[in-house]
C-alpha cells in the first residue's frame, strides 16, 4: 500500500482525495495555476522527496 503526494505539497496523505489535495487542486484550476498530479509512492519514496510529514486530515503513514 503506497501514500499519496503532489510534487508542490509538503506532506503524504493516506487517500488521493484528501481535502489538503483536491481543495489546493481546486484553487489551483480557478486561478489558472498549474495543477499537480496525485502520485501514488511507497513511504520510502515520499520521505525522500521530503513529504515526511503525514496529513493531519487523512492521517497519511507514520
């Protein structure tokens, strides 16, 4: 089981719908801004991009 991330976002979340995902996303579509894909990595991979934080929303992996 992976965790999820962007490659604009500071930590890794447990489900790619997570409100700290889609709501940025979201924002990002109305201004015009580009809008980062949702990545599934290992935890491994994701702490090494620096996402070692978990989601404080969707609780991401320890």
């Amino acid at each position: 089981m992976g965790v999820y991330i962007t490659a604009a976002g500071e930590r890794h979340h447990a489900h790619p719908e997570c409100a700290h995902i889609t709501g940025p996303q979201n924002t990002a579509r109305t201004m015009g801004w580009t809008v980062h894909p949702v990545e599934e990595v290992t935890l491994a991979e994701a702490k090494a991009r620096g996402k070692e934080r978990p989601c404080p929303t969707c609780g991401g992996t320890s």
